[in-house]
C-alpha cells in the first residue's frame, strides 16, 4: 500500500504536491481525468478554496473525488470566507469523509477576485484556525464545549520566504508551529537565497517544508509586478526571460527551480503551481529531477 502524505512527511521521503483548481461550475470530468493522469507522478493534490477570492467549486468535493481514486489531498481551508463556526463545521464534516491533510490559511482579500462587493468575513486568522483544529482533536470546540467524536489532522499552513521584510514573516511561522502545523506550503521560490534564509530560521523544528514552484508563462507576465497575485515576487530579469520565452522554455525554467531545490537538499518536498497548464506539472517535475 502506497504511503500516505503524513506518512511521507514522517519517512524523509522528498515529495511532490500538485496544486489543483475546483472548476467554476458543476462539471468535474476534466478534473477527474486529470487527477487519473497525475496521480502516478506526484505524492498528494493541493486543492485550492477559493483561490485568489475568485469563487469556484468548494474543495471538500474534489478532495473527495481524490479519495475515491485512491488518491491524497491537501484541501486548503479560507479564513476569508467563513466565521469560525462555518470553519469548524467544515473541519468535522471534512474528517468524517477521510479527508485529513489540511492546508490552513487566511486568504486574499476579495478585491484580487471575482466578487468585489462580498464581504470578508476574517473572523479568525490562520493561526487561530489551526489552534482551532487542535482544540477539535482534543475533543473541544473553540468555545470549550466536548465533541461526540473527535478528527484527526495533518495541519499545515503557508509562509513566503520572498516576504522583504522577512523578520515578521518569520514570527507568523513560529506562531503557526506553535498553534500546531506540522508542515509548509511555501509562496513560489524564484531565489533559492531567499529559501535559504527562511530555513535556516526553521531548521531547528519539526516543521516539514513543501518549496512552491510555479510555471511562469509569457501571457501573464503583466501581472507579475502589477500586484494582480498577492505574494507573488518575481525578479525583474526572470520576467524578462518569461517574457522572451515559449511554453517549453518555460517548464524548462520551472523544472530549473526544482532542481535546485531539491539538490539543495533544503527542504521536504515542492508544490507545483501551473496555472491553466496543470497537465505539464510531470514535464516540470521530471525536467527537475524529481
């Protein structure tokens, strides 16, 4: 039997994430077909809840179509959309359809998205949420009430080692440890000198660190530097190349990234974003090593 996420966490192995969009309406056959085709390649799908404020599909149902193919999801839960019953509702609903592995975070603000006029909810954060979590694997919601039956969790959370400056983002992960997270999703990594300090901060804990790389195309290269994608640093002159570049020469700059990620041997594992282009994730990992 295939290991599962958390178990590859606990072994050492170095892992490869994808990361997967709901689609924005009812139909999950391309999806589906896509997870049959990546599934061999890589080590769990991160799926994502709402990205970039831009409202799709909720992700516990493509986690769930995952599981059925026999398959791990990392499902990210947003702070941005729900109070914190909404959030520890969905927490025990999730649990009690297998999906364990949690990826807790705050969320972009709605105006990055496609509903200008909703309204943020942020009635916790993601560290609280993942101190929310905790409390409801130890049986207790978050106003200390018991629980007929308790979840069990592999919690995570983000970091971007790109942040300038670096200082406070450093201090949200050791809250985030803290509150419980036993790995990292990072923002994409463009200079591996930026991981290298982020590490070096994080060495000393347990904490499993997944590096974000991200397939760059030419077609968005506007976007980069205008503050379309929050969190999002993209050195001036690898625009530059992205935007001289073709598709291939693209992945094979991704793959780049990867490969010096993990000959580096820094961290974990890597989370592959390829936004529109997720078929090509294989292409980039294996132009990467990995």
């Amino acid at each position: 039997m295939a290991k599962s996420f958390e178990e590859g966490l606990a072994s050492g192995d170095f892992l490869a994430a994808a990361s997967i969009d709901p689609p924005k309406g009812t139909d999950l056959e391309g999806l589906g077909q896509l997870i049959q085709r990546l599934k061999g390649v890589v080590d769990a799908f991160g799926v994502s809840d709402n990205h970039s404020a831009v409202m799709c599909m909720s992700p516990w149902a493509v986690c769930r179509m995952i599981l059925e193919q026999d398959a791990e999801p990392i499902m990210h839960l947003t702070c941005r959309d729900r109070n914190r019953l909404a959030l520890q509702s969905d927490l025990l609903a999730v649990a009690s359809a297998g999906i364990k592995n949690i990826l807790c975070v705050s969320g972009d603000h709605v105006k990055f998205g496609d509903h200008a006029d909703a309204k943020p909810v942020h009635d916790i954060d993601s560290v609280h949420l993942l101190e929310a979590a905790k409390s409801l694997e130890e049986g207790n919601d978050m106003a200390g009430n018991p629980l007929n039956g308790s979840p069990a969790f592999c919690l995570g959370a983000t970091a971007n080692p790109g942040a300038d400056p670096l200082e406070p983002q450093l201090i949200k992960v050791d809250k985030k440890i803290k509150a419980g997270a036993s790995f990292l999703v990072t923002h994409p990594v463009f200079d591996i000198e930026t991981l290298k300090r982020f590490m070096e901060h994080v060495r000393d804990t347990s904490i499993k660190v997944l590096a974000g790389v991200r397939l760059l195309v030419p077609e968005e290269v506007h976007k980069y530097g205008d503050g379309s994608y929050p969190g999002l640093f993209v050195p001036e002159a690898l625009v530059e190349q992205v935007e001289r570049a073709d598709l291939e020469k693209c992945i094979e700059i991704a793959g780049n990234t990867a490969k010096e990620i993990k000959g580096s041997n820094l961290c974990d594992g890597l989370y592959v974003t390829a936004p529109g282009h997720e078929d090509r994730i294989p292409d980039i990992l294996k132009a990467g090593g990995v």
